[in-house]
C-alpha cells in the first residue's frame, strides 16, 4: 500500500496539468479575441449600434356629428 503517495502525487500534477492547460486556452482565447480579432470585433459593433428610426403615428381624421373635420395628421418636427 505504499503506491498511494505516487498514485496521490500523479494524480496531484495530472489535476495540475489540466488546470494550467485549461487557464492557458482561456487566456490565450482572450488575447486572440481581443488583441488579433480587435478589428472584426470593432466592425460587428459598429453594426449592432442603436439607431434611432423617428416614425411618424398617423392616428386619423376625427369628424363630429356633422361630417365636418375636428382633428386632422400635421407632421411636426422637433430639432
């Protein structure tokens, strides 16, 4: 039973190994994304950025009882 400290040991820098790898493949993934692929990145946000799109409502001609117009659609402008 005195396998255990090396299996224990191995087990240790195999877990060890893992982790390191894992660490170094997300930083490097970041560095990539960041560093290497800025400008790719830099396009696609600029195209999902807000615009705004002004729509104008048209709600209507309103009548009162004699057909004669109350309300009517004059499209006004803010600046």
């Amino acid at each position: 039973m005195s396998d255990t400290g090396f299996a224990s040991a191995a087990r240790k820098s195999v877990i060890y190994f893992i982790l390191i790898g894992t660490f170094a493949l997300i930083g490097f993934r970041l560095f990539q994304m960041q560093i290497l692929q800025q400008e790719s990145y830099e396009e696609k946000s600029a195209d999902n950025s807000i615009k705004s799109i002004e729509q104008i409502p048209l709600r209507g001609v309103f009548f009162d009882r004699n057909m004669e117009v109350i309300v009517t659609n004059i499209p006004a402008y803010t600046l």
